[in-house]
C-alpha cells in the first residue's frame, strides 16, 4: 500500500496553488454577483410621467452614526407641470422619519430637482462584516401647495440604492393614510462581494501569525537553520498586521469582536513568534563564538 506522505509532498505545492486560484475566482465571482444583482440603480426619470412618482435613493450609510443619506427626486406627472415643463404650484414632500427638520419643498415655476436628506437607521457596528441596518417604517406623502391650502397627490414611491458593496432590500405594507398608500422599510446588508473581501483579510490577519509561529518554533527546535534576515520579516508581518486591521472595509470600532479575537491573537503570535526567533539567534550566536 503506498504512503500517503510522499503523494503530499508531491503534489502540496499545486493544491496550495489551486486553493488560491480557487478562493481568487470565488471572489470574482461575488463581485460579479454584486455588480449585476446587489445594486439596484436608480430608474428612468422618464418612466412614469404620466403619474407623479418620488424617488428616494440611498447615496451614503454612516453605520458609525446608524444612519443613510437620501436623495429625493420628484418626477411629477403632466397635471402638475406648465407648457414649460416647470411645476405649477409648489409640491410638499414629507419623508418621515428624518432627521432634517421640516418637509422638502420644491417651488413653483421651476423645473423638478433632487434635495438631499439623512435617515435614522437600527444596527449594530460592532457585528461587523455581518452587521445589518434597518431604518423604521418610512413614509413619503406628497401635497401641492395651492392657493387654498395643501392639496394630497396621488403618487407613487421607488426605493433605490447606489451604494456599491451594499444590498439594499425594501419591504412595503399597504396604509391608507399616507398619500402614496404604502409604508417601507429599508434594510441594508454588505454584499457578497464585501463580505468576501472581509473574510479574505481576516483570513490573512490569522494566517500570518500562524506561519510566524511555525518558522520560529522549527528554528528554536533546531529542525531549520538560523536566517538572520528572517528577523526583518517577523518586524514587517507585525506592521502589516497593524495596517490590515485599519485596512478593513467599514472598520469596526476598537474593542469589537475582531479585535477581543483575531488582532490580539495576530499581535500575541508575532511576538511570540519574534521572542522565540531571538532565542534562536542568541543560541546562534553562542555557538559561533564557543
């Protein structure tokens, strides 16, 4: 029966090789993945002119502050235009809840445009890659400002994302006292893509230690020589440990799991692993001296 050692000797340089090119494609493809079906891009503000529609598009979450910055588009029906395409009166777009004070007003006499507002969200930072941001139910109601008070507009709504590395996913429930009949809630989850990114770098923070601690425990049993230039290396991984922590998407803040986890293992291992180094240099170096 053949041994199994010399058949993994053999071939353990094209598995390592293949398990990368592998881990490499599965990133390729979470990206595409994201690109083609994660982000929803705004519509066409030609679609639906023959009805008033509000757009509001996700631009920017700030999980640190649990919150997501908004544009809102009006793109009013023909009802509400002159001959110059501007609006007749002033059209009122209330977004609750925000966090800007007083509802968005477009004027009379000019063309439709985009103003921006900010959204309070639900989430946990902390739960970083996995974390997920949930805003409570919004409601968009549209009134036209005419000479006899506020006028309710049957509108629509549309909920979109151009956040990329983020997947935003809304849910709608029917309420008759909003102008445009539903109440949304916004959900915000990192896509694939992300996600795979995180894990890759928090793959290599855990790795590196590790392949640290190999090299310095096989020197100091005597079973590898002394190099001195590996000094350096240990010196660099410890840096590079330092700079990946900060290099991650969406840092958590300190203190949370990554850090009580990984990072204090990947600093605990460096060192150990550079103590150990040191004591086979000093045993190096008493034997070159004796």
């Amino acid at each position: 029966m053949p041994e199994r050692g010399p058949f993994v000797r053999r071939f353990r340089v094209p598995l390592i090789a293949v398990s990368l090119i592998a881990v490499y494609c599965a990133v390729l493809f979470a990206s595409a993945f994201d690109v083609a079906f994660g982000t929803q891009r705004q519509l066409s503000i030609d679609a639906a002119r023959e009805s008033t529609v509000v757009d509001v598009v996700v631009q920017q979450i700030q999980p640190e502050v649990q919150s997501i910055a908004v544009t809102v588009t009006l793109v009013p029906g023909f009802e509400l235009l002159d001959d110059r395409g501007r609006l007749r009166d002033a059209v009122v777009v209330a977004l609750n809840p925000d966090t800007t004070p007083g509802d968005i007003v477009f004027p009379a006499g000019h063309h439709p445009s985009t103003l921006s507002t900010n959204m309070a969200t639900d989430g946990d930072l902390a739960a970083w890659p996995f974390d997920r941001y949930v805003s409570e139910r919004l409601t968009v109601d549209v009134w036209s400002e005419t000479a006899t008070g506020r006028e309710p507009i049957a509108a629509s709504a549309r909920i979109s994302n151009t956040i990329y590395g983020w997947d935003v996913t809304q849910t709608a429930t029917t309420d008759s006292a909003v102008t445009t009949g539903f109440r949304y809630k916004i959900t915000l989850a990192r896509a694939p893509s992300t996600l795979a990114y995180d894990i890759m770098l928090v793959s290599i923070l855990v790795a590196l230690p590790a392949l640290g601690l190999f090299v310095a425990i096989n020197t100091v049993r005597g079973r590898r020589p002394f190099l001195a230039p590996l000094t350096g290396w240990f010196a660099i991984m410890l840096f590079a440990e330092v700079q990946l922590r900060n290099a991650l998407p969406g840092a958590p803040p300190p203190g949370s799991w990554i850090d009580r986890s990984v990072t204090i293992w990947a600093l605990i291992g460096l060192v150990a692993a550079m103590t150990m180094y040191v004591v086979a240099w000093w045993r190096d170096h008493e034997s070159q001296t004796m």
